[in-house]
C-alpha cells in the first residue's frame, strides 16, 4: 500500500517545509525535510552537506519513502480513501 495524494496533502498542509536544511528537533536530534531523523544527534556539517537545500519535491520524496512501509488505507465513506500512518 501507498500513501495516497490525500494522506501526502494532509501531512504537507499539518506537518509544513520547516527548513530547507537540517535542523534540531525538539529532542536535539538531526532532522530534514517533514521530519526525517537523521540521527539522535544534533545536525553535523555532513548533514548540512548532504540535506542543504533541500527542495520541497525532494522533501515529499523523503517522507514517501519513510511513511511506505507504516501506511495503512482506512475506508472513510465509499470510494473514499484516506491513509495514516501507523
């Protein structure tokens, strides 16, 4: 199962394009794009390097990747899909 372009349009217009780099998130950990960890560690220069500028396609793209494996579709009405993450 995909996460469908509902569930993907209900994170981008909740969860937002924080930073177009690495930054800390509320526990100091290295986070990118929707909140991809990076590790539980501040951002290093290596982050910066390889994360900086990030786009917001290439953002998406990253959460995709990190919501494939834990989306579920739930039913809401018929013919109506939404999906979580679980």
């Amino acid at each position: 199962m995909s996460l469908s372009p509902l569930g993907l349009k209900f994170i981008d217009n909740n969860e937002g394009f924080p930073n177009h780099r690495p930054y800390n998130n509320p526990l100091g950990y290295a986070t990118a794009g929707y909140g991809r960890s990076l590790h539980k560690s501040p951002y290093t220069a290596a982050d910066v390097a390889k994360y900086g500028g990030m786009t917001k396609a290439q953002a998406l793209a990253l959460l995709k990747q990190d919501l494939a494996s834990r989306v579920a579709a739930v039913i809401i009405s018929e013919g109506s899909f939404k999906s979580i993450s679980i």
